[in-house]
C-alpha cells in the first residue's frame, strides 16, 4: 500500500479531508522529517454499499410498520440488552 507523505501545515490544514477522504496511509512530515503516520480507520463506500444500506432500511421500515413497532422501542430493547451484556 503506498503511503502519501504531506508536510504537517497542510495536513493540520486540511484535516477534515485527510480524515473523511483518505484511503491510504499518510506520512505527515516537518522539514523533510517525517513525524507520524496517519492510518485511515475506514474505507470510503461505494455507490452500490450505499444503495443496499438504503434498501435495508427500507426493508426495516416496512417490517417494523407491520409489525407496529416504532423506532424508540427497537432502541430501547437494544440498550436494555446491551446492559445486559456488560453485566
């Protein structure tokens, strides 16, 4: 995997990008130096990801309407179990 080196005023200065955009490890650099890596956590998502997660959630909308469930009681149910499982 290649890795992008940019010096460190342009990294600070273009954060949100690095951040939200990057793809590939960044070497962040002062005077030629390089001072720390930045390893992005996750991957920008296709157009097809993003259309089967809207298809899902329709799909989940449809069965919660069937089903005369609302949203807050899914999310209730969930911590309820989520504490549990701390426990």
């Amino acid at each position: 995997m290649d890795t992008q080196k940019v010096g460190i005023r342009e990294f600070r200065d273009k954060l949100a990008t690095y951040l939200l955009e990057s793809e590939t490890p960044v070497a962040i650099t002062r005077h030629g130096d390089t001072v720390g890596y930045y390893i992005p956590a996750r991957r920008r998502r296709s157009e097809a990801e993003r259309e089967a997660l809207k298809e899902a959630f329709g799909h989940w909308q449809q069965i919660l309407k069937a089903e005369g469930i609302s949203e807050d009681e899914v999310l209730a149910d969930f911590k309820t179990w989520r504490a549990k499982q701390k426990q």
